[in-house]
C-alpha cells in the first residue's frame, strides 16, 4: 500500500543546529501517527518540509505521492494542518472566516464547517479575538478538516488546552483515521497519545529513534525487575535489546525490546537472583528509556552466556 508521508534519508541545519538527521520514515494511510519528541528534536522541522515551508537540506519528502519541495501547494490544498498557536484574523467572527477560507475549497466546504462548529460547541457571532484559547483552537480545527482533507496535520495541537477541549481534539483523530484519513500528530503529551495512537514515532534530537505501531511497541518491550542475592553479586544482561538498567541497592531494572520468549531460562538458581518479575511500561516510560541522556544504557552482549557485571546506579 502507498504510504500517505514518505521521507528518505532527510536532514535539515539551521546553522550549527542539526534539526533533522538523515531521518527515513513511511506512513501508512488510515491511522493516527503520533511523532513524540522533547521541545528542539525537530518535530516542527519535519512538519515544515512536509508542508513544502522549506527544503530539506539533503534527502527526499513527499506526501500523497506528491514532491514536497515542488508541490507544497498542492499538498496544502489537500491536507489539514493545526499548529499550536494557529494565526487566525481576529477580527472576524467564527461564520465570517468559514466564509472567507471556503473560497479556496468546494461549495460543500460550508456546509461542513457550520456542522463543525456545532459540534465543537463555538459561540455564533463573537469575533476571535474575544475567544478562549479553546475556541480558537476549535475554530482553527474546523477549518483544517471542513474541506475533508485525506491528511490531517497537528502541530502541538492540545498545548495549553482544558481536558475537555483535548479530549474532544482527540476524539475527532480517532474519527478521521476510521473513515480511513491519516492524521500525523507532533506531540510531547505522551499520556493523550497514547490514548488515539496506532503507530509511534520518537524523534531525539533530530534523529528518529523508533518507529512502530503502538500495539507492536507494547508487545515487543519489557520491563525485568531482578532481586539480587546481594548488593554486589555479578548477573548477566537479559537477552534482547537493554534500553536502561536501574539499579538500587539488591533490585536491579531492565527495560528491554524484543525479549525472547525462553529468557528466563538464563535466570536459574546459581543466577544470584532471587526473584524476577515482567511487567508492560507504559509509553512515557518507553520513550524516557529512549531519549532520557541521563539514563544507563550497558553495553549490549556479545555473547548470551556471558556474565557481565551490573552498572552504577542511576539517579
């Protein structure tokens, strides 16, 4: 199947500032995708080349099959994007601006833009610049999905909203994605992504480190917690990929991606563990074990039966 956004070996620099680097990423159409990354990874970077705002330096980007360096207007006209200060006229009342934008779009543009605003619950007649931060963000919205764009962009999009407001923005993702539109969401709200996503992406700086479906990223990544017999007793590493070991005094924790099934067959009696445990991290622990710099990350096994010594605590 085509994917909806495909970026090959992108970078981008501003200066000595690497936002992007040689990043390579396809979405598929009819999900939610969610780019999770700390303020400066670069998220906003990615949004900018994929609107055609700017040129990559190196690498190519397209969205709906189109060039987003020659067609930016184009993909503009056929996808939605929210940022999270959206620049609207002020002066002009919600009616009054779906007025102004439906001359660009077809004749069913108004029609589903005074539907949206219903739903959404906006005041008739007041002018923008007299609205919540939540009207405005409702107003922005409806402008970006009343054209029915095959692509739907959210930059930050529920920064500074109430709960009600972000829960209604989430809600109209998942919507979208059910009949069949992909919505890529740049976020660092990691408990509200996890609520709509499918898929996961985690940009650190400017490096995409991960990319999956979510339900994938649950499956494939443990967390071990191993009681040791004592303080100072040497264990091996758990097979798979070790993201971060903790430990603390007699406990030591693994968050670990594509564990084996068999791997507590390398935790038996003459192991100096005592007591092991598996349980699932949520995504915010996933993406810390990803990004965190503070965070212990052991070498990996060259060997499964090598016995390599625990690492320092971490704080």
């Amino acid at each position: 199947m085509n994917s909806i956004i495909s970026l090959k070996s992108v970078s981008k620099s501003f200066g000595d500032k690497q936002a992007l680097d040689e990043v390579s990423l396809d979405i598929p159409p009819g999900i939610v995708f969610a780019l999770l990354g700390e303020n400066g990874a670069g998220k906003t970077t990615m949004i900018r080349i994929l609107t055609g705002a700017i040129k990559p330096d190196a690498g190519t980007a397209t969205v709906l099959g189109l060039s987003c360096h020659r067609d930016g207007e184009t993909i503009r006209q056929r996808s939605g994007y929210v940022s999270d200060a959206p620049a609207l006229y002020d002066w002009m009342t919600s009616q009054e601006i779906g007025w102004f934008t439906s001359a660009f779009y077809d004749e069913a543009f108004p029609f589903r833009y005074a539907e949206a605003l219903q739903n959404f619950d906006v005041p008739a007649g007041v002018k923008i610049k007299n609205m919540s931060k939540g009207q405005r963000a409702k107003v922005a919205l409806a402008l970006a999905t009343s054209h029915d764009p095959e692509l739907l962009i959210l930059d930050e999009p529920t920064s500074g909203l109430d709960p009600m407001v972000r829960r209604q923005f989430l809600e109209s993702m998942v919507d979208r994605a059910a009949l069949g539109h992909t919505v890529f969401l740049s976020s660092h709200q990691i408990s509200e992504v996890e609520r709509v996503a499918d898929w996961i992406g985690i940009l650190h700086e400017g490096k995409l480190k991960l990319v999956k479906p979510l339900q994938d990223l649950r499956e494939s990544t443990q967390i071990i917690t191993a009681t040791l017999e004592h303080s100072d007793a040497t264990v091996a590493l758990p097979r798979g990929e070790v993201l971060t070991e903790t430990k603390n005094a007699r406990q030591i924790r693994w968050i670990v991606s594509n564990l084996p099934e068999n791997w507590r067959d390398d935790f038996r009696e003459d192991s100096g563990i005592v007591r092991i445990e598996q349980t699932t991290p949520t995504l915010e622990e996933i993406f810390v074990a990803v990004c965190d710099a503070r965070a212990s990350r052991p070498p990996q096994q060259s060997n499964v039966n090598e016995r390599k010594p625990a690492t320092e605590s971490v704080a």
